[in-house]
C-alpha cells in the first residue's frame, strides 16, 4: 500500500516537471486579457453597465497581450447593439494574431429622481422626472398597516411616458412611501437601475372644506369640515389669493374643533382664508391639501352685463340701458365677479 502511494507520488511529480513548462510556454506566447476601463464603466454587483444617452456608446477597452498593455493602434473594437438599453457587445481583435475576445455590458436606463408625493382631493399623487428613453414606469408602494403591523407592498405598471400618476386607493391616517423606476422593454426588464434612492413618504390626508368666512370688524371667523382622523389644522389668511402676501398661519391642535376667530385684522382689506388638516406621524408631521379658498368680504347684490362683463351696483344710470337679454342679478363677493371674469363699472365704481 505504502509503496503503491510512493509510486503515484512519483509518477505526479514527474508529470508536473514535464507538462508544466509545455502549457505555460504555449499560455505565455498567446494570452489576451481585456476588461472595461473604470473610468467610463459602472458596476452593479458584478455586471459592468453604462446609462442609455440615445447615441451609440463605446466604453474603452484596456487590452494587454502577453502581459504587454497595447495601445489603441494594436487592436481593434466592434460594438454591437451599444445604442438602446439591453444587452450590448464588444469583440476585441489584436491586430498581430487576430485573437479575438468578446466583452459584455448592460446599458441601462438613467435613474429616476426628483420623485414627490402630496395628497389631493382625490388620493395622493406622486411626481418624478422624465427618465430619457423610458416606455413607462414601475411604480412602488408600500403602506404600514397597523393591523398587521408591518409593511405591504404594491406595484403598477404605467405603460405611459406619463411622470405623474395618483393613487386613489389610500385610506385616511395610512402611511404610504413611494418609489418609481422606468423601464425600457417591458415592466419586468431588467435595464434599469432598479428602486434608487429613498422612498418618499406620506401619510393620507383627505381635504378639509372652508365652509363660511364670517367678515366682522378688525376680525373674521374661519368654520370648516373637521376631521378627527388627524391630530388637526392649519388655518392660513393672506391678503392676495395666491397666500404670498401678509401670510398668517394659525395652528389648531384639537382635531375637534371645527372654527376659528382670526382678530387684529385691518378694516377695508380683503383677507383670503384656507384650511388644511395635519397629522403626526411618529413624530414627523404631514399636510394635507388646503381647502378651498374663501374672502371675509360681504355679499352684496350686483347688476351685471353678460355682453360686456361690466358689473354695476344696483341704482346705477347705467342699469336702465343695458337690454334685458344682457341683463342679470348677482349675489356675492366683489373679488369672486373679477375672478370670473367681470370689471367694475366705471360711473358707479361698484
Ligand atoms: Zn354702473
């Protein structure tokens, strides 16, 4: 037995002396070794990827030969399918041999980014850019249901270019993150990124309704829809009706009140007032979407020209002359007649 194993041993070491120098003469006279320079080429795990741009691209190539790095001039590259997202090629030729040797790379799409989400009236609507060369977009939801205590997970494909989509199937106090990915070929490609970045989070808010301003003097008060889904809410006066102008933000923070008094106000000016909702979500707030908007100016009765969009107050010459056809009554604000389009009277100045 012992003899038998000296034996093989012998035999091996033999072997080894005689075919090692043969093989390593044969490698040492024709290896070519090629990888993508990492300058122009990305990894994801192990696959080497460039971003699809719309051009055909042709990611450097560091050949060597022998162990002898080549210059540009000693080899030659051909790419193949190196435009469009997928699976792309590059065959390496060195010009003295011919020996050729194939690299693969993926070109994927571009990242999505700037994703936001914010409630509407009628869910919440999440917003991304356009991703360059997507067919549509994959997007990911997850909802913290309390019931189960833990997350459960939603996708839809949006076969459109479309960079918005609202997800009304969102329950009042649910929290909700989001995150969208684009792909090329179909839902389930892989030539893309996948989820990058963080998901976005919010929570549910559905939309208060202001329901009455109630003009008084150097005051107004604010009644609106309560909710007692949310923790409360945020009632807002400016004094144009885009909220940029002497913009006050009140905070209520009982979910059971339903109005509120605004006072130090100034007489003669015309106050814009919106309500939304807000909740406390482990310690981060959340808004809803504000309400609509409503003025504490008082209703008055106006005549109107429908021909001319001019509104006159009642005991106007001008009334007299205006044809029947043309002529309408109208019970409101001033600044709601300008916003639809009408202009005051200029005998009247109404
Ligand atoms: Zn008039």
């Amino acid at each position: 037995m012992k003899k038998a194993l000296s034996v093989l041993l012998l035999i091996l070491l033999v072997s080894a002396v005689i075919v090692h120098p043969t093989t390593a003469d044969a490698a040492a006279t024709d290896t070519v070794s090629v990888s993508f320079d990492p300058a122009y080429v990305k990894y994801k795990g192990t696959t080497p990827y460039v971003v699809y741009t719309g051009s055909s691209l042709t990611p450097p190539v560091i050949v060597s030969y022998n162990g002898r790095l080549l210059n540009a001039s000693e080899y030659t590259l051909s790419y193949r399918n190196n435009t469009y997202p997928g699976n792309a090629l590059v065959d390496v030729t060195v010009k003295e041999t011919g020996k050729k040797k194939t690299l693969w790379f993926k070109i994927y799409l571009p990242p999505t980014a700037s994703t936001s989400v914010e409630n509407t009236d009628n869910g919440i609507q999440i917003k991304w850019s356009s991703v360059k060369g997507a067919r549509g977009y994959v997007i990911y939801r997850r909802a913290w249901s309390s019931a189960t205590n833990g997350w459960t997970d939603f996708l839809r494909w949006n076969n459109t270019t479309s960079t918005s989509w609202t997800d009304t199937k969102v329950y009042a106090g649910t929290r909700y993150q989001y995150g969208i990915k684009a792909y090329y070929d179909d839902p389930m490609d892989n030539y893309n990124l996948g989820l990058v970045g963080p998901l976005k989070t919010t929570v549910r808010i559905t939309t208060r309704e202001l329901i009455s301003v109630t003009p008084g003097s150097k005051k107004l008060t604010a009644k609106w829809s309560a909710s007692s889904h949310f923790t409360g809410y945020q009632l807002q006066t400016a004094t144009d009706s885009a909220f940029t102008k002497n913009v006050n933000t009140v905070t209520i923070s009982d979910p059971k009140t339903d109005q509120k008094t605004i006072t130090g106000l100034n007489d003669n000016t015309i106050y814009y007032v919106r309500v939304r909702s807000y909740h406390v979500f482990e310690g981060t707030k959340y808004y809803g979407k504000w309400s609509n908007v409503k003025t504490n100016e008082k209703t008055k009765v106006y005549i109107l020209n429908t021909s001319t969009h001019k509104f006159h107050n009642p005991s106007c010459k001008d009334v007299k002359r205006i044809a029947d056809k043309n002529k309408a009554t109208y019970e409101g604000t001033r600044s709601a007649l300008i916003d639809s389009g009408y202009s005051p009277c200029g005998h009247c100045k109404p």
